[in-house]
C-alpha cells in the first residue's frame, strides 16, 4: 500500500554518500555496448582531459535514493512512468558523490478500476566540490486496484 505524508512534500532525504568505482563503469559501459576506451582506460580518459574512467551519463541511475522522507512505496503496482537528467560534472572512477532525494509533486486520479497516484521524486548529486554532477526527476505511478464491490 502506498504511504506519502503530505507534509515531507520537498524535503530532502539525509545525504548519502556514493563513491564511482572503476569496475563498476567498466561494467555499466560494457553492458551499454559502449566501446569508447575512456569508459575502460585511465590512460585514454586521462588523455582526453578527465580525471579517471568515464561513468556513461546514465550511470547516475545506479546512485538515485529511492528511500525519501514520507513516501513508502507498495512491493508491487508501481511502474516507472519517465526519467529526465540534467548533467553537470562528468561523473569519473574516484570520485564520491553526495546525494539527496525527495518528493516534488503528487497527483491522484480515480478510476472504475482504482486510484492512480502520480509521484515525482527528485533528486541531485554533489561531487566533494560542491559542484552539480547530475539532477534527476522521475514520475513513479501507483495503481491501487478498487474493492470488487466498487466496479
């Protein structure tokens, strides 16, 4: 069953700390099918002007906190309605990202069939600097089936 308390709408989540390992961009790029060496080699990302190996920009996904204050989500009923980012810093093997998360927006519908609750959850990532390596808003959707009697 879905829980959301209202009044955590905007507030972020403790920070949690992600630290981007090297082997697992290799094998993030490798499952991609990404063949650019700076996603495998220091010495081609060093080349290129990065700090070390190369996270593709979807590899942020992996770092989102799922866990934000005042929504507990049900185990099933829940699909992944869309995914936007916006990139600041390259992600790089090395580097530890900070990352909050939180509930922007709730819609709800009613149906014959049930309710559906539409939740955008954000979230950012910090790199030590202080500076933005990603912003991340998804749209999560919760169906909830109505009682038999109410068809």
């Amino acid at each position: 069953m879905l829980r959301l308390d209202a009044q955590s709408l905007g507030q972020r989540s403790q920070p949690k700390l992600f630290e981007v390992e090297r082997g697992a961009v290799r094998k993030f790029a490798k499952a991609l099918g990404l063949a650019d060496s700076i996603y495998s080699s220091v010495e081609a990302a060093q080349a290129q002007g990065y700090r070390d190996l190369v996270a593709p920009p979807t590899f942020a996904v992996t770092l989102l906190p799922w866990q934000v204050p005042g929504l507990e989500l049900p185990s099933a009923g829940v699909l992944h309605g869309e995914q936007e980012f916006e990139w600041g810093q390259p992600l790089c093997a090395g580097d530890v990202v900070e990352v909050t998360g939180w509930v922007d927006q709730v819609k709800s519908r009613s149906s014959q069939t049930g309710k559906m609750s539409m939740i955008t959850v954000c979230s950012e990532g910090r790199l030590k600097t202080g500076e933005l390596a990603f912003s991340a808003r998804a749209l999560l959707i919760v169906t909830e089936e109505a009682p038999h009697g109410d068809r």
